[in-house]
C-alpha cells in the first residue's frame, strides 16, 4: 500500500520527512531521495543488509571533487568498519570548499532512526532558510547515535542539477 503526503511549500527534505511522522512505526525507516538514480545495484539492498548486522543508520556515500563539495552533505570520516563502509562522526550540509571536512559526500539513501523526528519538531531553518535532514542527522550523530556511510557500487546519475537530468536521460535512453 502506498501512502501520500504533500510539501505543499519546498520548505526542504527535514520538513518533509516530518510529514511522514505519523506513518513510521518502526524503529528504523529507508529514505530515498527521487532525483539520485542509483543504477546496476541494488543500493538499498546493500544498505539494509548493512543495517541489520550493525543495528545502526547508513547513508549512502561517494568520494566526489573537492571543487563540488558545497553540492552536497559532506561527512566526517571517524573509521573504516568493513570494505566500503566507514563510521561518521559529523556531517554538514552544503559546505564551501574551505569549511568541508573531506570530500565525502552523502546520497539520497538514507536508512533513519524514528528519533529523527524529535529533532526535525524543534529545528530552526539551516542553508537557504531549509529544515534540512542533514542538520538532524548532525544532531543524533552529536548524541552518540552511530551512522555507517556506505560507498555504494552501483552507478549514480545525478537529476539534481540541469546537466546531471540531461546526462542522466541519455544515460537511461542507452540501457
Ligand atoms: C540533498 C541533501 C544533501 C545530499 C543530496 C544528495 O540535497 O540535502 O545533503 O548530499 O541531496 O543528492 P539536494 O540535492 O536536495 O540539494
């Protein structure tokens, strides 16, 4: 069964996680952001199985150019646990080139924990006025909750940008 709740004001992704509050019973929820396409692996696939054998959150994640890091969420590196997946101890959104941490970036998957909902009810408006889910996913991290950045395998085609939707549609045109 599928379920519908609108934005009806682009107010950022914390605020329309938040509208989904009432609908997520469980302990853990996947997330995924429509505009990252994720092709020739099942990146959420990976990222449950990951899930279930530590118990924690997991964000999908992939090294990109140090120039582009204020396209992005950009996290902290605490340590490596297992090949391709590293534990976070920060994540910023959208930093400049100088403030970024690396050059790590987060996707649009993101496996969450149902106290995100207590932080996003409280969150003043970070980047461009937006309640972004990034800023709560600070927060927990702040509150010792662990969060695994997966480097996924899969090919990422970006439709966030303009070049990146058209690179994507050619892209998707040719499989
Ligand atoms: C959103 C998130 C950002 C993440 C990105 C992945 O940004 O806010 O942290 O890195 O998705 O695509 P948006 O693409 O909505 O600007």
């Amino acid at each position: 069964m599928i379920k519908f709740v609108y934005q009806n004001k682009p107010l950022g992704t914390g605020d329309a996680v938040l509208k989904t509050k009432k609908f997520i019973k469980d302990k853990f929820f996947l997330m995924l952001l429509p505009d990252d396409l994720i092709i020739k692996k099942n990146c959420s696939r990976s990222m449950i199985k990951i899930h279930k054998k530590y118990n924690t959150s997991v964000m999908a994640s992939m090294n990109v150019k140090r120039s582009n890091v204020s396209r992005w969420g950009i996290y902290k590196l605490k340590n490596k646990i297992s090949k391709n997946n590293y534990l976070i101890s920060d994540v910023i959104e959208k930093p400049s080139v100088k403030n970024a941490p690396s050059n790590k970036a987060v996707i649009g998957r993101y496996i969450l924990p149902r106290e995100i909902f207590s932080k996003l009810l409280n969150q003043k408006p970070g980047k461009g006025g937006e309640i972004h889910i990034t800023d709560a996913i600070q927060k927990l991290i702040k509150n010792n909750k662990k969060f695994i950045a997966h480097n996924f395998s899969g090919k990422y085609l970006d439709c966030g940008s303009m070049s990146g939707y058209i690179k994507s549609t050619l892209e998707i045109a040719k499989s």
